[in-house]
C-alpha cells in the first residue's frame, strides 16, 4: 500500500475535531520540538523551536504550538519554557540546545484567545466571550501566555531571603 492516494482510492480517516481551550490555565504535555528557521518578517533567519504541547479534554486533545525565537529579546521565553518543564534553576545559566530534553515533560499553559484575521487577531477577553465567539462561527485561535510548572511539580517556595528580608 502506497503512502500516496490515487484520484479513485476512498478516505476512511475521519477528520479530527478542532478543540479551541477557553481562556485559562490548562496542564498538558509537551509532545513535539521541531527546530525551524523564520523565512520572511521581522525575525527573518532567525532560528526557533516550534513546541506543541497536548491537553487533554474530555476524551479528546487539544494542540497548542508556539514559537520559541532563539533572539535575545525572547530569552525570556525560552527560561520561562525551561523552567516550567524543570530543566532550568533561577540564577542558573542552561544550553539554548536542552530546550529537546523538554519532550515528553507535563507542562501548564497559562492560554488565551483571539479572534482570526477578519477580527484583526484582536484579543478575547474572557472564557463567556470565547464561548459567545465560537457558537457565531467566528474563528477563534488560542494562544500560550504563559508557561509553569505544573502543580505537583513545583518549586520549593520562595524563602524571605530571595527578597532582601532574610538574616
């Protein structure tokens, strides 16, 4: 059986369902790195990884991707990426390259949303309008805001010495 269909071969696969998040915080994993260069725009040849991370949702999943510039100006990011998969400690300086060691690790996503190109990708500001979009046929995309670890995973607490209080 070949990998390609000829014009009178059939389709059984049925298509999978589109799940948009509402706005919120969602505990998943990361399941795909792909190392990627930017072609065009302002981050022309500017290398990034293209991460996808899966949360489950009732019986289904849903796939969130977000670029990680490998651009000073996105270091930010990219720690806070390494951080939440417990690859990087505060104050510690990690390889560009561990962002690979991520794959497979729980990760929570802080997501939002916003309305496509017709709606000038302008941001939803809360789960009801989300919700209030989608069933109007708008087109809706989610967005990852912000990376943690996830709750039973995280770090120690901050101690009162980290902000100056300590003996």
């Amino acid at each position: 059986m070949s990998d390609y269909f000829n014009w009178n071969d059939d389709i059984t696969q049925d298509a999978n369902e589109f799940i948009v998040l509402y706005p919120g915080k969602f505990t998943g994993e990361v399941t795909k790195i792909e190392k990627m260069r930017q072609e065009g725009g302002t981050m022309n040849g500017c290398a990034y990884a293209l991460v996808t991370v899966t949360v489950p949702q009732e019986g289904a999943a849903a796939i969130l991707t977000d670029r990680l510039y490998l651009s000073r100006k996105m270091e930010w990011k990219i720690s806070q990426f390494l951080k939440a998969c417990g690859l990087k400690k505060k104050g510690e300086p990690i390889k560009v390259s561990q962002i690979d060691k991520a794959l497979h690790k729980p990760i929570t996503v802080t997501v939002g949303c916003k309305y496509g190109k017709d709606r000038d990708y302008d941001a939803i500001d809360s789960a009801e309008e989300a919700k209030y979009a989608i069933e109007s046929g708008e087109i809706v995309y989610n967005e990852i805001k912000k990376y943690d670890m996830p709750a039973n995973e995280e770090e120690d607490t901050i101690s009162d010495d980290e902000f100056g209080f300590g003996a």
